[in-house]
C-alpha cells in the first residue's frame, strides 16, 4: 500500500519519516538573524551614547572618529546594512514567504515596518556625522545639546530603537496569533520574548537620557520632577507591559533599563582619562560617571500586578479575571505609577544627593565633570532654587495624577495597536 506525499509516491514508512524530518527542523529553526542583528545595533547605539556622554564630562574634546562616535555609527551600519538587505530580499523574491506579511512602500518595495524604520534611522544617523563635524568646524563647539546636527541624530536613534523593538514585537505576534510555523521551539519563543525587552529597554534608557537634565537626583524635591515623570513613563511603560508576552514585562524591562543604564557608569571609571579642553575646574584622572538610574522596576512591578490582576491579559491560555475598562485601568495605573515613584524616589534622590554614603562606584553620587567647580556649595546639597511649598507640590502633584491617568491610557491605546502588529 503507497500513499501520496508532497507530491510524491512514497510508503507510510517514508511518509512517517517525512514528517518526522519536517518536525525536526520545524524545532530547530531559529530566530531570523536579522533579529539578532537590530537588537543588538540597538545595544550599540545605547552604549555608544552613554560613553560619549562621560567622555564629554571627562575629556570634552572629540571628533568626527572619536571610539564613542565609531560604536554608535556601528549600530547604524548594522541596523541599516541587515534591514536593508531585508526589504531588498523581500522587494526582489516575488515567492518570498514573508512577502505576504510585509509592508509596500514607495509603490516599490516590500519590507516590515520595523526594517523600515531602522533603514530610515540608520540613513539619518549617519547624514548626522559629516553635518556635525561640518558644524563644529563652522560655529564651533557646541553651546547647546540639541543643535540641529544633534537633533538629527538623536531622531535617528530613536527610529532605530523603535524600529528594532517593532521588528522583535511583530516576530512575536506572529508567533502568538498564528504559531509561525518556521519557529516552533519553545526556546527560540521565549528568545523571542527577552529580544522584546532588551529592544524596549534600550530605547526606554535613551528616553531617560533625553530626559536627564531634568530627571537628576538635584530636582527630586520639587515637583517639576515628577510631572516629567507623569508624562513619559506611564505611556511607555503600559504599552510595552500589553504588548509583551512575558509574565511581569515592565518589571524585566525596568531592570535590564537599569542595568543598562548603570553598567557603563560602574565600568569606565575603571579607565584613565584626561580632560583635553579648557576650562579645567576637576582636574580628573579617570572617567566620571553617569547618573545612577531611577528605581523604574518598584512601580514597574506595581504596574505588572495591576495589568495582571485587571487587565484580563490571557497568560498561558487562561484569562486572569474579569477586566476592568481599559479607562478605569489607566486611572488606577497612573495613580499607583505615581504615589510609588513619590514614595521611592523622595527619600532615594535625597539619598543619593546629600548622603557621603552615596559618593562611591555603585551609586556613583561623587561624579563630576572636569568643568565644574568641585567646590560648588550645592554640589552636595539641594539648591534653594528648587524650594517649593507644600501647598505649591501638592497641586502639582495632583495636576501631574492626572497627566499620568492620560499617560497610561494613550500607553494601552498604543499597547493594545502594537498587540496587531505582524508586519
């Protein structure tokens, strides 16, 4: 007796083996290297960016080649080099069978939105590098951070983040919503699931950089902190927590945020460096820190409990209890976001600016930029300038509750869109 099989006369034997073979490389497919390749450009761009930022604080005087400059432009070649041969793959291979999941553009090619991004990113980076070096050689050195070569590069970084987060995040609702028959090992699903929060917590740690002037340990007594905070990190934080598969993602990507953003600051100080622009008020021998992260992961496991306990979220295949509305969730997550960040970062950002405890490797409060007077009164004190009343923080505080209530809800907007995307 023969049966027919993919088009061939074979015995049930062969049969079975077919399938077999299939099922074996079925399980021992992996994750697509173009995958492997954003992220990482991701992690290029972010320790790029944070070791230029100490070397302006510790030498201040850079180039076009400078070894910060070479690794951002690194992460830029590699997230441009790999999308870029993605959507050519996809625009040239009519028979392609990722063709039908891609997105058209330009009435030409064919690509996913995540490549899509990181090509359009990685072209605005690197412009960025000669317009700058030309800029510098033209007006001088910068007096401001986001001049317009600055300001390019930074929108750069942030499409390839982006970018590599939705390449990763579509991988991972194609797995979710239809199985994707190419990658079937539970292994490579759960790569899958961490490559998500590594991309997420990369462009969540350039967010913070963005944000740091006005997010340091010095304002954390006055209000302007906190609503700063109200704005940016619900929206964020509740998008990626409904979009991610894992169990408790804001609390992991918060974490490795953390790390991210602390493992520089504990590692390069190891290293000389010599200021080489004047004025030198420190003189300094080695490299100074950054800033040490803000404590993300207390409220970030606040917010996984809430999205766990009233989202309605299926994890593993069951529905967690009955949802609330996606308007009441966002009420509770902003409040909860809010009164734990103030109960957690209150007393750590006095901590970490007034204590002598603080002043060490790991909390990094002794760092100081060898163009500063190390003498200055408020080095090690909250400057008056950022006195308020209680009355005064206690509005603001109430006016920046509801800017996270709004923050939260436009972030399950986004999560619940980002959820949909398979391209």
């Amino acid at each position: 007796m023969q049966t027919a099989f993919q088009g061939k006369t074979q015995t049930p034997a062969s049969h079975a083996f077919g399938w077999a073979v299939a099922r074996t490389d079925a399980l021992t497919a992996t994750v697509p290297t173009y995958v492997y390749a954003v992220v990482f450009a991701s992690f290029c761009i972010v320790m790029g960016l944070l070791w230029d930022i100490m070397w302006h604080m510790s030498i201040g005087r850079d180039g076009l080649f400078s070894a910060p400059h070479l690794v951002i432009y690194v992460g830029a070649l590699v997230s441009g080099l790999f999308s870029g041969y993605q959507i050519l793959s996809l625009t040239l291979r009519k028979n392609h069978p990722d063709r039908p999941r891609s997105v058209r553009f330009w009435g030409i090619f064919y690509g996913s939105l995540g490549a899509m991004f990181c090509v359009w990113g990685a072209l605005a980076m690197l412009t960025s590098a000669p317009f700058d070096d030309w800029w510098h050689s033209t007006y001088g050195l910068d007096v401001e951070i986001l001049t317009p070569p600055h300001t390019i590069l930074v929108l750069g970084m942030m499409m390839v983040l982006f970018g590599a987060m939705i390449g990763v995040l579509a991988l991972q609702n194609q797995v979710n919503r239809d199985g994707h028959q190419a990658i079937a090992n539970p292994r490579d699903k759960t790569r899958i699931r961490f490559l998500f929060a590594l991309s997420a917590a990369f462009l969540l740690t350039v967010l913070f950089v963005l944000l740091s002037e006005s997010m340091g340990s010095w304002a954390s007594y006055h209000s302007s902190y906190y609503t700063t905070a109200a704005i940016i990190f619900p929206i964020f934080l509740m998008a990626v927590g409904r979009a991610s598969s894992l169990r408790y993602p804001i609390t992991i990507i918060t974490a490795i945020y953390m790390l991210t953003l602390a493992l520089p600051s504990w590692v390069l100080p190891l290293f000389p460096a010599t200021p080489k622009l004047g004025p030198v008020l420190n003189p300094i021998t080695h490299y100074q820190a950054y800033f040490f992260p803000l404590l993300l992961v207390i409220p970030g496991f606040a917010l996984d409990w809430l999205n766990r306990r009233f989202s309605g979220q299926v994890i593993n295949g069951k529905q967690t209890r009955k949802p609330l509305s996606d308007w009441w969730l966002a009420v509770i997550a902003g409040v909860v976001f809010m009164v734990i960040f103030l109960i957690v970062q209150w007393p750590f950002g006095g901590f970490l600016h007034e204590s002598p405890h603080a002043r060490n490797w790991f909390f990094l409060s002794g760092s100081w930029s060898y163009n500063n007077d190390p003498n200055w009164e408020y080095r090690y004190k909250f400057n008056p300038y950022f006195n308020q009343s209680t009355t005064d923080f206690a509005l603001n505080f109430a006016q920046a509750l509801l800017m996270a209530m709004a923050s939260a809800r436009i972030g399950l907007w986004w999560g619940s869109w980002m959820k949909r995307v398979v391209r």
